[in-house]
C-alpha cells in the first residue's frame, strides 16, 4: 500500500511512541506492505541539524540517519500492534555517501522479520539522487510496565 500523492502519512505518527520535536525524524510513512515500510525525513537548508553540524561543511550526521532508520522499524512495529517502549538493541551501518544541505529528503526503506518482541531489519537509506546508507538493525519493543 502507498500513500497517495499529497505525502501524507500511512500511520498517525503523533499516536505511536516515536520521540517528538527535534528527536523525530520521520515525517511520514509513505509505504506499508507487510514486511516492508517506507518512511520519510523531511530535510533541506532550512532543517535545524545544519546549523549546528559543522556549520561550514554542513552534512547529516549519522547518528541521525541511524535513528531514523531505528524510527521507520519502531513504526513498523506499531503498525504491527507491539506496544511497550521501543529499544535499538543492535546496529551496524556502512555509509556510502554524505547527506548534504541540497538533499531535500532521505528516503528510509526497510524489511521487517520479528520473532517475539525483537525485530530484525534490512534498511537503505537514500536521497533522491543516491544511496546513502546501508544499515542492519535490531529494534526490541519492551512491554511497558506500570510503576
């Protein structure tokens, strides 16, 4: 299933438990077809990173791509119906080219397997114009407690 052509979101983002404000950075989730989910970062010379990120050579930082990648699995998960706290357990990435200030948005594709309450997945991160990053990742969903 793709999200038509006005970007909206398949999933309510602000009802899931994605971080807010500055931490989020997934805007939408723009496909969601069983295993697999698209999710956008909406970036361009306006974004608040790029003033604070090497200012004279402003690039995405890759804690960031990281962390959408971990927020597009979150999502998945959501849509999935785990509920609880989500935890990026395990990551590796291979960067394969910077995100620069002309980059309007990163384009965050992943392949979900769960088994339990963790969830393996295959994410590539891209721009428009190319891949950026390939990343591995493990995102637990811990039941919540009440305390």
């Amino acid at each position: 299933m793709a999200a038509p052509a006005g970007q909206s979101s398949l999933i309510d983002i602000d009802a899931t438990y994605l971080p807010i404000r500055l931490m989020r950075q997934i805007a939408r989730v723009t496909a969601l077809d069983g295993a697999t989910i698209t999710g956008e970062v909406d970036l361009g010379s306006a974004h608040w990173v790029y003033a604070q990120h090497f200012p004279g050579d402003p690039i995405f930082p890759g804690a960031l791509i990281i962390e959408a990648a971990g927020q597009v699995v979150a999502l998945w998960a959501w849509s999935d119906g785990q509920r609880g706290r989500p935890r990026l357990v395990k990551t590796t990435a291979e960067f394969r080219a910077p995100v620069e200030i002309e980059d309007p948005v990163l384009l965050v594709d992943a392949v979900v397997r769960r088994k339990r309450h963790l969830n393996f997945a295959d994410v590539t991160v891209r721009t428009p114009r190319q891949v950026v990053a390939n990343i591995t990742l493990v995102l637990a969903v811990v039941p919540a407690t009440d305390a």
